[in-house]
C-alpha cells in the first residue's frame, strides 16, 4: 500500500519539495462539474469567476452559487446565536464537556503566549506599538462532515488577542444546515457572527463583502483546493494566514519504536483526505516491514478505509536509512506540517529540527492529541511552507505601528543628514522640507 524506499539519496529525492504548484489537479468528475458551471476545467480560473460574481452581485450570488455548488438553498445566511445555544442544549453530555475541556486549553494556552508577546512588544515603546486587527474571518470546513476543533483553534487565538469583531463562514450540510456539534462549538468558542456559506464564495463574501457578510480585514482558516485558490486571490485586498494544503505528517522512528503506535498515526493522518501525505522514516528495516503489516491490517477494519488506501497508494511513502542525522535531514528537507519522533532520545532528535509545523515527543507523541486538546492551535503550514511560516497564532491577529516622534533637538542633529540622502536620491522637496523647517542648508537651487 505505501512505497518503499531505501537509501539516503532515493529518500532525499522523493521527499525535496520546494515550489509551489502553479497547476492544482483535480478529479474528472470534479472537472466535469467546472465545466458545465463555469464554462472551464481550470480550478483557478473557477475561483476567479466565483469571486467577482460575488464581489459585485453579492448576497444574490450568494444564493445562486449556494444552489449550483452545494445543492442547497438558503432564505438567509447567518446563523443565530439562540441556533448556537439550542444546538449546544442537543449535545451529549459527555461531548460537551469534551468541547469546554478543550477550548479551556486551547484559550488558556494563546492566552499566555499572548501575555508573553506582548511584554516583548512592551518593550520596543514608544518607537513601535501594536494594534489588534479589528475584524477577522475564520473560514471551518464542513459540508459533508463536523469539525469542531477547527472552530475552537481558530476563533480561540483571535479572542485571546483581542480581536474586537469574529465572523466565521462554514458550509452547511445537503439540509441547508449546520451540524450541532459546528454550532455548539462556535458558541463555546465566542464568535461573534456566523454564516452558513462555504467554499471560495464564502472567501470572496468576507473578503469584499455583501449585503449580509461584512467585509473583514484577515482571512484565516483551512479549507479545500477552492477556498485555498480564492485565499490566495484576495490576498491583497486583506491579509490571509496562508495557503493551506492537504494534511500531512513525517514519522522519524529508531529500532525501538512501538510499530502498532507508528501504524495509527499514519492511518489517522491518511484517513483526512485523499490527498493527504503520510512519510515514515526509520533506521530500522525490520521495524518498517511491521509498520506496512500493521497498517495493511488495521486499515481493512476502519470506516474510511477507502480513503485511507487512495492516500497511501498515492502519497505513502516508507523511507529506510543508516542512521537518526539521515532521519533528521530528511526531515528538515521534507518541511511537514506534523512532525511525529518515535525515538528513544525523542528530546534531543526534536532540537535538530529546524521545520515543522508541530512536533510531537515523549512517550505516546500521537498527532491526535494536538488535533485536539494539547493547547496549541492545529491550524498549521503545509506543503513544505514551514520553512518560512509558522501555526496560527496570536500574532496573526495583530500587527505593528511605528511611531516617530520628532523635535526641534532631532531636526536640528539629523536633519542635515537626512537633506543629504534625499538630495543624492534625487528629491529635492524632500531636503527642501528638512532645510525649511531648520532654517538651515542649502539655497534651494539644488
């Protein structure tokens, strides 16, 4: 089911990643549906088209492509809060303290990593202040399934610094609603508006918005190729927090390694999506034919297991090296989003690693926990985008202000060399301004 690769260099090719798609596949029958849409097999060209329909005809676009995309016709688009609350009464007992539990975490956890941000921005006073970013839009998957840890680990970091305004957009079911456990969640969480419109329309509503949805200053919040591409064309009429791909994890495990626990993550990461990608790096053969046995076995009982074997047939892959440096090279060169350390010294491999999006260590590093209830917020780059970004965060909903402030003692010391600079660039208003307020300089003529 997942290929195998041994050696160093075949496992350093098949794991380099550098550049971005400019061309996202997608299925026949996905492509069909483009065409007799939007008159084009390009997902791209799709979103383009999504986007200025409701940029510039909005909530009626809304509602027409609600209808063509998603089968479902809505008379209105938010969601009340009293909808929140009843969904959260409908709840087992037993989910909703699971809920609370983890959103108490999760909070607690951005909470503090806010507190500690913001002693350091103290401190760059009174030459650099922050401000929050005032209203922010939170895309959750949905649609065909719940996810409410994603709604908890994205409102959750923008509550806790401070975001005035929160609006949320998810797809509603075939029904035109929302499932429960979405809602409660959302309720629990503290949004403060909430939407049933998804894909790339929901993205170009909060983008320019429309009748119903206000527009916001930052989108964030992962999603499918199409809220993907439609992130990535707003971008510039407001900020995004990245370009969030399939799912992945790399797997480093020693000899020692427990194969039944290294067989369920890999199983958990792949049953995400079919395109989710799931890398296992050993230095032990014998520990990588167990692992492939284990998840051959485990898989046939599982209820997505047919999502499970398109993902490790595609984009499974089993790397056997020498030694825990060719691992850990790997695994830097690679870049994942979960980065999962079944290794006896798991502390010390953890401190060679320079990209990751989550590493999980100790005696039970399972990714399901930071899925869930760990703190830190999942919502993390994919596609090898580690190298330069970092997990949804606090400072993702604030930004920085420089403030300058200028008198008579810093005219009269600087401001000579500043006149300079502007005269050696060609900007002679510029030096006039500084020689104009200092009395000083040259006669103007230059």
């Amino acid at each position: 089911m997942m290929r195998i690769i041994r050696g160093f260099a075949k496992s350093k090719v098949a794991l380099s990643r550098r550049a971005a798609p400019q061309k996202y596949i997608i299925s026949p029958r996905l492509a069909t549906s483009l065409q007799e849409m939007f008159g084009t097999e390009d997902a791209q060209k799709a979103v383009a088209i999504i986007l200025e329909q409701v940029r510039y005809q909005g909530d009626s676009a809304l509602c027409d492509l609600s209808k063509r995309i998603d089968q479902v016709e809505l008379e209105q688009f938010e969601v009340s809060v009293s909808e929140m609350q009843a969904a959260t009464e409908r709840l087992p007992v037993k989910l909703l303290e699971a809920l609370k539990l983890a959103a108490k975490r999760v909070e607690e956890f951005h909470l503090r990593q806010f507190a500690a941000w913001e002693m350091g921005a103290q401190k760059m006073a009174p030459e650099t202040v922050y401000r929050v970013i005032q209203r922010v839009g939170l895309y959750v998957p949905g649609g065909t399934a719940s996810y409410p840890s994603s709604v908890m680990m994205t409102i959750l970091p923008a509550r806790a610094a401070g975001v005035k305004e929160i609006i949320m957009c998810t797809p509603p079911g075939k029904n035109g609603k929302i499932p429960d456990s979405t809602l409660a969640a959302a309720g629990i969480a503290g949004v403060n508006r909430l939407f049933a419109v998804g894909g790339a329309q929901a993205i170009a509503a909060m983008a320019y918005g429309t009748e119903s949805i206000p527009a916001v200053d930052k989108i964030c919040g992962p999603g499918n190729i199409f809220v993907m591409l439609a992130k990535k064309q707003v971008f510039g009429a407001v900020d995004i927090d990245g370009l969030q791909g399939p799912s992945e994890v790399l797997i480093i495990a020693d000899a020692g390694a427990n194969p039944e626990w290294c067989a369920a993550d890999i199983l958990a990461q792949s049953e995400h999506d079919t395109l989710s990608q799931s890398i296992f790096v050993t230095t032990s053969e014998e520990l990588a034919r167990q692992v492939l046995k284990e998840v051959d076995e485990r898989c046939k009982t599982l209820a997505r297991h047919a999502i499970i074997e398109e993902s490790l047939n595609n984009f499974g892959v089993v790397c056997v090296v020498d030694d825990m440096e060719q691992a850990i090279e790997l695994a830097n060169l690679y870049a994942p989003e979960h980065l999962c350390i079944f290794a006896h010294d798991s502390q010390k491999v953890a401190e060679r690693i320079q990209h990751a999006g989550c590493v999980f260590i100790g005696e039970h590093p399972t990714v399901v926990m930071g899925d869930y209830i760990a703190g830190p917020s999942h919502a993390l780059p994919t596609t090898g985008t580690v190298r330069f970004a970092s997990p949804l965060n606090v400072t993702d909903f604030v930004r920085l202000m420089n403030v300058v402030s200028v008198d008579s003692a810093m005219i009269k010391e600087l401001g000579p060399y500043a006149a300079l600079i502007a005269e050696a660039e060609g900007l002679t208003a510029h030096a006039r301004a500084v020689y104009d307020t200092t009395g000083e300089g040259n006669d103007g003529k230059n």
